[in-house]
C-alpha cells in the first residue's frame, strides 16, 4: 500500500445481499484498501436474513481490507433500510431480520393508514404513506402473527443501527434512517408516540438519534475487528442517503439507482410530504431532506427474465409492442404488494431479445414515472440525470434509462457509493467539514455524460395503458392477510 496522504476512514455498505467495506484516503478520496464478503436471504414468502451474518460478513470484509483497516481513525456504516431487527435483552436476534423486500406486512400497511386518519395525515405526520417495506408495519405483523418473539424483544433496531450498536455498545440511529421506519415524526424531528403507541412499541426499546456531524460513539472492547479502542464512530445512516453523500449532491439533481431495488431520488430543502405515498418524504443524513420512491424489482428482477429466456442480460433488441411489467417480487411503485409478472402483446414474430428489453422498460417505466414527483418543481428539467448502482454499467440499461426518460444521463465512475458516503461521513468526524463536501472534493460524480436522445412517448404511453387496464388482475389478492 502507497503511503496515504491523510488520516485512513473506513466506509461500510451492509446492502441485502453483502457487505462491502472500503479504506479510503481522507485527504484525497483514494480508496486504499476493500473487501466484500456475501450474505444470504430466506426465499419464499419472506424475505429474512439473521443479523450475526451481517456482523460475520463486516469482518470478512474487513480482513479483505488488511493492515490499512488497522490505521482508520473513523468508521461509519451505512445500510438497507426498513429492516425489523428484534433484539433480546442480551443484544442477540430474537429472530431473523424481516428485510425491506418482505411485503408480508400489507395488510397491517393498509390498516395502520386507516386507523391513523388516511394518507394525507400520514404524510404530513411521517413524511411518507407506509407500504410494507416501512417497519412500523412490519413490526405490526410480528405482533400478530408470531407474539412471543415481539414480547422477548427488548431493542428494535435497523440494519445499519445493529452494526453500529455492536461497534460501540450505544443504541444509536440517525435521522436518515430513522425516517424510513413510519414512527418518526418529520416536523418534530422525534418519534411518534402516537403511531408507537398504535402499533404496541415502546419508545424506550428504540434507539437515540444522532444529529448529523455528531459522534455515535467509539469503538469499544471484545470485539473481533481490526479497529483501535477509541476509533471514532459515525450516526451511519441507510444506503440511499449514504449514496447522496457519496454523490455530494445538491439540491435538485436527480438520481436514479439500479440495484436489487431501483430507486429515484434528489435532495431538497423542502420537508416533503406526498399524499399519494409514490414519493417516501426521507430525510437525508445532514439536515436537509430526500425524497425518493423506490420499486422493488430491478436488476434482480431483470437478470431473471434473460436466466428464462437463456440470454445474456445485454442480449436485447429493438421492442415491437410487447408489454411486460417485471413484478416478481410484487411491487412497492406502483403500490401492489401482491402483484407477479406480467406479459402482454406477444406475436409469432416476437423474439426473446424483444421479451428481455421489454422487461428493461418495464423496470424502468416504474422509476421514470415517480421522477417528477421527487424533484422540486423549480429543479432543472434538462439536469443530467445521475445514474449510479450495479446496474449502472451495463449497456442495456443506460439505453433504456436514456431513451425513457429524454434526459442525459451521467455515469459517475466511483463505485460503492454507499461505502463511499459512509466514508465521507466518518470523514466529516476528523476535518469537521460537511461529509457531502468531503465527497465533492473528492470529485466522486465525476463521470461520462450520454447526450438526451427523444423520449420515447410510444413505449411510455403502452406501458401505462397496459398497467391501467390490468390493475384489476394486479390487485388480486390484496384482501389477503
């Protein structure tokens, strides 16, 4: 390892489906050092993954790192949001973490809603209308459906907050990931006693908020990392906003994220609050807010379709007037938990290249379609739209992406901009500089443009009369508990 030019942080990204860890340069952004290790997610009908795995994975990771990890004065973790982690008065798992993706708790989404004075109240309390990636509702579910394990739990936490709490031995979250939960109050900035007391939690079993630039803790004893007693320890906060710090972003510049979920989202000044629940009114992690609307199926769901179809996932071609809406995992944007894939328009002539591209912009349509409603009405319509994720690199889906939406489009080329977010974060600890302004020094959204080509009406206007017309089937099973 070449000598660092400034003091060593480490950024961590805990997602659904691994941990990556980075070490990263404070004075310049280099990354030194990384490792990755994977974790594995309950199939089924819920989604679940045990918390040890995610503390087992940030250790491999970090031995991935080596000796520079040793050096770090600073470590932040940020991580998927909404996930139910049930602690017992000893700190370990009551049971597995029911995760973001698990759309058991629909019904008790869609009761909570009622009870609590509809949709508007709910978003002028909360910030968001909560579906069943929020974890009120899931903690909803687990009171009703498996009562012992809610009366065992002592602590409620979130992904991000159980890795920090083991750092640091302090309950601790941050406004960013707290505002994805459903039982914090946007205005006040505090948790809801009312939605807290609706849904059977006490306040007391959740954790302190930390404000944004304040130390959550230190690095404690016991441990099995290679981090010093005493290295400081970032709020962390959950992965999108962590990508917004790592993009340095500024109010008005719109974000679309191609993961296991797709997400769009942009930070604003302004409190948001949309009655229709398309857009979540999240916080983001320096005082500021993000809202943002998130689709369950996206890359995952796409890879699927080429694995049936036996094609590469770039093996597309030009669409005819096939339809097909790729909700695998039932879909959170538009809100139909129960909903599965659907295909329509198919001919003789079809091919499966058509099929896959079609899956594409389906995955797309549902993004694009939430984009007006996250940015502020005076945002720049012709801003480069920045397009970041694992899905980001690939061919299929920058043409997609540019061709449905009329925008350019960025490619920012750091990668890991959750760890990389993180790292800013833990970075702001040491210089005591907004973490956003950490990552634009380091210049991280820097990256190639692709010019706007014009939009494809044609594609747009069939994919939502198709989603319009099929509601109906789409909704099948929605009175289901």
């Amino acid at each position: 390892m070449s000598a660092a030019e400034g003091p060593l942080v480490v950024g961590v990204d805990t997602s659904t489906q691994s941990t990556k860890a980075l070490v990263v340069d404070v004075a310049t952004g280099r990354v030194v050092a990384s490792g990755q290790a994977p974790h594995t997610v309950s199939s089924g009908a819920g989604r679940e993954s045990d918390p040890r795995q995610w503390w087992d994975a940030l250790r491999q990771a970090l031995d991935g790192c080596g000796e520079a990890a040793r050096e770090a004065a600073a470590v932040s973790v940020g991580g998927q949001q909404h996930g139910l982690v049930t602690l017992d008065a000893r700190g370990e798992p009551v049971r597995p973490a029911l995760l973001w993706n698990d759309v058991r708790s629909a019904p008790q989404a869609r009761r909570l809603v009622e009870e609590l004075g509809g949709a508007k109240a709910w978003a002028e309390r909360t910030g968001s209308v909560p579906g069943a990636s929020f974890t009120v509702t899931k903690w909803a579910w687990l009171t009703e459906h498996e009562a012992d394990a809610a009366r065992a739990t002592a602590a409620v936490r979130l992904p991000h907050d159980y890795l920090t709490e083991r750092l640091t031995g302090e309950g601790t979250t941050d406004r960013g990931d707290a505002s994805g939960t459903g039982w914090w109050a946007s205005g006040a900035e505090s948790y809801d006693e009312d939605v807290l007391a609706r849904v059977g939690l006490d306040p007391a079993l959740l954790p302190r908020v930390v404000r944004p630039g304040e130390v959550a803790g230190t690095v404690r004893d016991g441990h099995d990392l290679p981090f010093a007693k005493g290295t400081l320890v970032a709020a962390g906060t959950g992965d999108n906003a962590a990508a917004a710090l790592g993009l340095g972003l500024r109010p008005g510049v719109p974000v679309l994220s191609l993961g296991t979920s797709g997400t769009v989202y942009a930070v604003s000044e302004r409190r948001p609050a949309d009655p229709t629940g398309t857009v979540a009114g999240f916080a983001d992690a320096r005082g500021d807010w993000l809202p943002l609307a998130c689709t369950l199926n996206c890359t995952l769901a796409v890879d699927r379709v080429a694995a049936l179809l036996g094609l590469d996932r770039e093996a597309v071609e030009p669409g005819t007037g096939v339809t097909l809406l790729p909700y695998l995992d039932g879909e959170r944007t538009p809100n139909l938990p129960h909903a599965s894939g659907l295909l329509t328009g198919l001919r003789h002539d079809t091919s499966a290249g058509q099929l896959l591209q079609a899956a594409y912009d389906g995955a797309v349509h549902s993004l694009l379609g939430a984009l007006d409603l996250v940015l502020d009405a005076d945002a720049d319509p012709a801003a480069p739209l920045l397009l970041i994720g694992g899905g980001a690199r690939g061919r299929a889906w920058q043409e997609t992406v540019r061709r449905l939406s009329g925008r350019p489009v960025r490619i920012p080329e750091a990668k890991e901009l959750v760890a990389l977010g993180a790292a800013a974060q833990a970075a702001g600890l040491l210089t005591g500089e907004d973490p956003a302004a950490v990552a634009r020094r380091w210049n991280t959204a820097e990256g190639p443009v692709l010019d706007a080509v014009e939009r494809d009406e044609t594609t747009l206007t069939r994919i939502a009369g198709v989603l319009s017309d099929a509601a109906p089937l789409l909704e099948r099973g929605a009175d289901s508990d």
